[in-house]
C-alpha cells in the first residue's frame, strides 16, 4: 500500500467490524501514526505497535528489505527501524494517515504469554488402592497397636 492511504467512504467499517490492518514502516525510528491533517491531525491510537526495533537488532530484516530497494540504496538501512502496527478497527474513517518517526525511543517487541495447562490424572481406583497400602503397612509395622 502506499501512504498516505485514505478509504473510500463507501468502504468504512461499522464500529467493531473493521478488518485487520498491518502495517509494516521502515524509517529513520520508531514509527508513529497520525490519522487527518493540521490543525484536526490526532495520534492513530486504534493501532498497537506490536514492534519497532533497528534493522540490524534482529538479525535478517536489512537482507529482506535489500532486495525491495533500487541499487545502491542499501546503505539507507545502515539506521532505519522497523515499526509494525496492527489496528483491529480499520477503516474506521476517511482521514489520511500519514508516520513521523522518533529515532531516540525504545525498541519495543509484544510478548504474548500462552499459559498451557497441564493436568495430571490420577484414577481414583489407584489412589485408593495406595490409601489401602500405607494403611496395611503401617499395621503392620512392629510396635503398632
């Protein structure tokens, strides 16, 4: 896609209908989105930066977005970040949206934690069945009343 991007008006989603928007930004920092222009220009703030990291921090990106570029213009990822953002709500309205970025942020990546449950079965035919066995030992054990 090429931004600034607009919707056509006959294409905006109802609230909470809207399709998954991914944008991936190279640039000189971290990305930030704004949606309209001047003075009504606000921050995208339905989209969540899911990464936003230099080229070479992750060991592969700069090679990818190499063969993307004219010749002799690999040298332009020497600093550039990549920033990605995921917005549940797009489109959600006609302004354009355009990025600005900020060299000096953090790096910022979204861990998604997935606890897994781990049951343990015990048949209760067998737990008893130990229950019956320390009960058997321990009256058998010399000394016992």
């Amino acid at each position: 896609p090429l931004f600034p991007y607009r919707v056509p008006v006959d294409q905006i989603a109802e609230s909470g209908r809207g399709s998954m928007l991914r944008a991936f930004v190279v640039g000189p920092g971290r990305a930030a989105g704004t949606l309209g222009e001047g003075a009504s220009a606000r921050a995208w703030s339905q989209a969540g930066i899911t990464y936003s990291r230099p080229l070479g921090a992750d060991g592969g990106s700069a090679e990818i977005l190499a063969g993307a570029l004219p010749a002799g213009a690999t040298g332009a990822l020497a600093d550039a970040w990549l920033t990605t953002f995921e917005d549940a709500t797009w489109p959600s309205g006609t302004d354009d949206l355009t990025f600005a970025f900020d060299p000096a942020a953090k790096p910022y990546q979204r861990v998604v934690e997935r606890p897994v449950d781990r049951d343990v079965l015990l048949p209760l035919d067998v737990a008893a069945l130990a229950a019956a066995g320390i009960v058997v030992a321990a009256r058998r054990r010399p000394g016992a009343a």
